[in-house]
C-alpha cells in the first residue's frame, strides 16, 4: 500500500503540499492532474522518499515511511520513479550497464541481472536499439529506457512523471502500450501529468491538485464531467468528455470505443 495521511510539505517557508490525504492502493493506474506548480512533482518526491513531509506521513505497506538508509532502500526496491526528463535518470553510455547499474548496486547474481535486463527490454520495445550508445539515443528511446531501468527492479508501485512529454504521437502511442503492459503484470502505475486524455483514457481514478490541495477524486469519467471544478483547478476536460457535456454523444474511455459507438449509431440511422 502506498498512501499519505494528512502530508504537509514547504520548500523553506512556503507550503506546497497541504494535508494530502491520498491512496495510490486502490486502483491500478491513479492519474494525479493540476496545474503547473500545483505539487504534482513535489508529491512524488516525498512518495519516493527523496523529500520528507514536515507534517503528515507517507504510508507504505500500512506504516510511516522509514527514512534511514536501509529502508528508503527498500522502498525504492517497490516504488520506482521515472522522471520527467531521462537524462535526470541516466548514467552509463551503454544501455545494459544502465540498467543492471541499480540491480549491481542490490547485489543481484549476474545470470538475475542479465535475465531482468533482457525481460526489462522487451517490455519497453527497446530490443532494437539496445546495442546503441544512449547519447545517439532520441528523447523517446531514452525515455523507454529510464522505464526499464526503473521496471528491471520489479517494483510494485511506478511513479511516471509527464511520461508523454516531448513524444511524438506514435512514441505516445508506444508509451500507453507499455503502461498497459506493466499494468497487466500486476503492478500499480501513478501518472502525473499534463496529457488530460492520456489520464482520461489509461487511469482507473484521478486525483486533482490545486494550489496543494486535494480537489477531487474519483473516476476519470466523473471526475471530468464537473467542467467548472476542472476549470477552476486550471485544466480542460479531456476531448472525449467534452465531446459529451457539449455535444450529447455517448461517454467513451476511448477514441476506438468512440468510433465503434459511432458507426453503430449511423448504421441504424441509416437502417
Ligand atoms: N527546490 C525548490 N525550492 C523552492 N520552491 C520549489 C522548489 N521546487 C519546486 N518549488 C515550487 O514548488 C511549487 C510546486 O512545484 P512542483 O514542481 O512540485 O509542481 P508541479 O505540479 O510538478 O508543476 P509542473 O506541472 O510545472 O511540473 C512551485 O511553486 C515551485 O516553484
């Protein structure tokens, strides 16, 4: 269970985080939207241990995080955070050593190693480049392998910060297949980000920050429906939502849903 309780956090004086109470349990891919400067990646921060709350607690398996060394270790062991820029995240020029870097660190044996490594890679698609210096690599490419140097971990909880920022839209597309994919190996996923569809379309539940404060939660499609609450938090509803408050057309989680509905409604219009 990764959770807060009550969390408080201040850059000098200034708070930014302010009595979050929040559980990244219950769903297995919670969306966390605001606007710029709301908190998004403060929050992340803390949940990864790299901050500390000054009032309030994270909660990991049920208990207040453990701040000696030994256990943010083990937290990051379970909760891996992929950062919005990969350079942030990327040490080595070749690839495999990227990634082995933190298992080396954990004293995994080295058939473990190149096992994970391989199984890492292929989960991200990275195969075909795997053999490239990562300096010749594009942001994309870079991006996916940040992912697998988190996801060789075998974490149960990623953190993506903007993980379609600076993504063309094929490279987007690739990135929701591959969230899809460590969703389905039982894993949980907290996105932060400014991509409104992408939340609406791959969340389960959706928190909305604003100015530090928890605004909303709830369902992607409920959460987007209140159009005033949305705007005040600085954000538009996603296309398919306003698709439906403006126009009336059915609620769809997707573009593909969308279509299907659609042509189904003008065969029988047609019939
Ligand atoms: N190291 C720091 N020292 C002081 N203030 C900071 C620091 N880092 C961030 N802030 C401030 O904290 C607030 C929240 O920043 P944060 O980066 O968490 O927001 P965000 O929601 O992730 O923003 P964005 O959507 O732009 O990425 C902002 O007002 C920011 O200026």
């Amino acid at each position: 269970m990764l959770a807060t309780d009550g969390l408080w956090f201040s850059y000098q004086e200034e708070p930014i985080l302010k009595g979050l109470t929040l559980d990244f349990s219950r769903q297995p891919v919670t969306g966390l939207v605001g606007a710029n400067g709301c908190g998004k990646s403060t929050l992340f921060m803390n949940l990864s241990g790299i901050l500390r709350p000054q009032q309030g607690a994270v909660l990991w398996q049920g208990k207040p995080l453990d701040y000696s060394k030994r256990g943010l270790l083990a937290l990051r062991q379970q909760v891996a955070t992929v950062f919005q820029d990969p350079e942030q995240q990327i040490f080595y020029t070749d690839i495999d050593s990227d990634i082995a870097f933190a298992l080396r660190n954990i004293g995994v044996a080295e058939d473990d190693i190149v096992r994970r490594t391989d199984d890492a890679l292929t989960l991200v698609d990275a195969q075909s480049f795997r053999h490239q210096p990562i300096q010749c690599l594009s942001h994309g490419q870079k991006k996916r392998v940040a992912i697998a140097g988190a996801l060789v971990l075998q974490a149960k909880y990623l953190l993506l910060d903007e993980p379609t920022a600076g993504l063309d839209p094929s490279g987007r597309m690739q990135m929701i297949a591959i969230i899809q994919r460590i969703v389905a190996q039982g894993n949980h996923v907290v996105i932060s980000s400014h991509d409104i569809d992408l939340i609406y379309e791959i969340c389960d539940a959706v928190y909305v920050l604003r100015h530090g404060e928890m605004l909303a939660y709830g369902t992607p499609g409920d959460v987007f429906a209140r159009k005033a609450q949305i705007e005040q938090a600085g954000l538009t509803q996603p296309w398919l939502v306003k698709l439906h408050t403006e126009l009336g057309m059915p609620l769809c989680k997707s573009e593909a849903e969308f279509y299907t509905r659609m042509r189904g409604t003008h065969i029988k219009e047609a019939s």
